[in-house]
C-alpha cells in the first residue's frame, strides 16, 4: 500500500488555504464594506485562536525558565505590528483594485525580497545569478501588471502598490524576526506577534469608524469566519506542520502550488477568465523563486 508522507499533505492544504485569502476578501467586497471593517472581523474571529497559541507556547516556556523579557515584548509588538498587522491591512486595501491572480503573484515575490533586504541591510553577498532569477521572477509579475493595466485602468496601479507594500513590509517582518527566532521558538513568536496585529485592527476599527459600520450582511461574517479559521490559522499550523516533516526547502517548494491554485479559484469563485498572459506570467514568476529558494544558484 502507497504510504505518503503527511507533511505533503499539510504542505498542499497550507498553499491552497493561503491562496484562499483572497478570494474571501473578493467575494466580501461585493456586499459594499470597506476594509477597515473587513480586517477587524477577520482579526476579531482570529484572536481567540491565536491568543491560545500564545499562551500555550508562553507557558511551556516557562516552565523551561525562559519568559519573555521586556526586550522581548517590545520585538514581538514591533514584529506583529509591520508584520501581522500592516502588511495585512495594506493586502485588503490593494485587493479593491486588482484581481487575485495579480495579488498572489506579487505576494510570491517575498523571498526576493527578503534576499534584497538582507543585501542591503546586512550586506549578505547575492550572487549575480539570483539577481538574474529574481528579474525573471518581477518580469512574471509586470506582464499580468501591464495586461491588468490594459484590461482594467490605472486603478491597477494603486492596488499593486498597496499590495507590493504588504509583501514588503511582511518581507520585513521576516527579516527582523530571524534574531527573535534565536530567543523564542515559532509558535511563541507566530501567537504572540499575531495576537498583537489582531488587536491593533479591532483599535483601529473603533478609532476610526462608527459603531453601526459592525452591522454587515451575514454573508461577510460568513466569509470573515472562513477567512480567519481556513485561510489565517489553518494555514500556519499547516506549514509549521509541514517544515517539521520535510524541512522548510522542500515545504516551500511545494507552496509554490499557491499562484496556480490562486488562478483556478479566481476561475472557479469569481469568474476571473484564465488568459495566456497570467499563466505565462505565473510561470516566470514561480520559475524565478524556485531558481531562488532551491537551487541557490551561484
């Protein structure tokens, strides 16, 4: 009898859940909220989960006799905030204007960026090699920018914008992180920092819009629950579960399934059509990261 390994299967369910996000976001947008309101229900349904998370990693640490100094506290609330909250928030903001298949095509740029910061901030050498796979990679990107920019206006623009900045503020994240990963094991770090973002978006519902903007359709809160439980906490979980089985090389080589199962649910959900232009650009896109991340060219 075949035997598969799980951590292929909680690699795959993390990518397509990912993937997912943005089709709730898409589908809620339709019913007239706005995204200040969008990401507080998705953070409000996610905060219980991700406070238990904290807490039950908080105090299996303790009993280890390693409880967060204040040094640590302020990291981590930095961290949830550029990482967990600003990135999230500027991704709802720019999905108004783009369509999904774009959207995860740019968020895929992550690890090129994380490579850039590291170069620049660190002075990490990059070998010219990467600098060519990261260009084949934002050539992807800019073919589905310009035939977005044909097919729907300059509002493709400003979206793209808001979404290339929550990769790069979540690329940032990653960054900053690897230090408090030297303190603090991940699932410590992924509730603690989560737990933080989800409380500065229910504040900053309460700061900046009236109490009556609460009342949505039930559809929203439908796609708001679904959002925060299959598509923020499931897939944490999924690739935590997935680098412990098969490292994080291979774990990531099998996300790269996310831009593709991005495509078809846009197909599926939001009658996005599938063109040439975006499977070609998907694949530059995808090839240029797998250049990057696997074969850590020289």
């Amino acid at each position: 009898m075949l035997q598969i390994n799980p951590g292929y299967v909680y690699a795959i369910l993390g990518a397509i859940a990912f993937s997912g996000k943005g089709i709730l976001i898409k589908l809620s947008y339709v019913y007239k909220v706005d995204a200040m309101t969008l990401i507080m229900y998705r953070m409000l349904f996610s905060l219980p989960l991700f406070l238990s998370m904290a807490i039950y990693a908080e105090r299996r640490a303790r009993r280890t006799g390693h409880g967060l100094t204040f040094q640590d506290v302020l990291g981590v609330m930095g961290l949830g905030f550029i990482g967990y909250y600003l990135s999230s928030y500027l991704d709802f903001l720019g999905l108004q204007y783009v369509s999904v298949s774009l959207e995860r095509l740019i968020l895929y740029l992550n690890p090129t960026m994380v490579l850039l910061l590291g170069w620049m901030l660190y002075k990490r050498k990059v070998p010219y090699k990467r600098f060519i796979a990261m260009g084949v990679s934002y050539s992807g990107v800019l073919l589905v920018f310009g035939f977005e920019m044909l097919s729907a206006g300059p509002d493709v623009v400003k979206g793209s914008v808001l979404v290339f900045l929550s990769a790069l503020t979540y690329a940032c994240y990653l960054v900053f992180s690897e230090h408090m990963l030297k303190r603090m094991d991940s699932l410590r770090l992924v509730g603690w920092a989560s737990t933080v973002a989800c409380i500065c978006c229910i504040v900053q519902f309460f700061l900046l819009r009236p109490i009556e903007m609460m009342q949505v359709d039930t559809a929203v809160l439908g796609y708001s629950l679904a959002n925060a439980l299959l598509c923020t906490v499931a897939p944490i979980l999924f690739v935590m579960r997935a680098i412990e089985r098969l490292g994080p090389s291979l774990a990531s080589q099998i996300g790269m399934i996310g831009p593709m199962s991005t495509v078809l649910m846009g197909y599926w959900f939001l009658n996005e059509p599938i063109q040439a232009v975006i499977g070609l650009g998907t694949l530059l896109v995808m090839g240029g990261v797998f250049m990057v991340s696997k074969l850590g060219v020289k």
